[in-house]
C-alpha cells in the first residue's frame, strides 16, 4: 500500500507539472496570436 501511495503522490506531482507547462504554452500562444495573425496576413498578400 505505502508503495501505491507513493506511485499515486508521484503520478499527481507529475500532473501537476503538466498543467503548468501546458499553461505556460497557453499563454505563450495568446501572446503571440496577435503576431501571427499578422504575419498570415502580410504573407497572404492582404
């Protein structure tokens, strides 16, 4: 049992750590969509 608790605390922290970085891509991509929609614009000849 003492083993499974350990595999589950590790499992969380892990998930834990995946939220955040997918929070952190997240919010690199809101920072830069402006930038991008841009950039498809100028490329598109528009």
């Amino acid at each position: 049992m003492n083993r499974q608790q350990e595999q589950l605390r590790q499992m969380t922290s892990d998930m834990q750590e995946l939220t955040r970085r997918l929070l952190d891509l997240s919010n690199v991509y809101k920072s830069l969509e402006p930038l991008l929609l841009r950039l498809d614009s100028l490329l598109s000849g528009r």
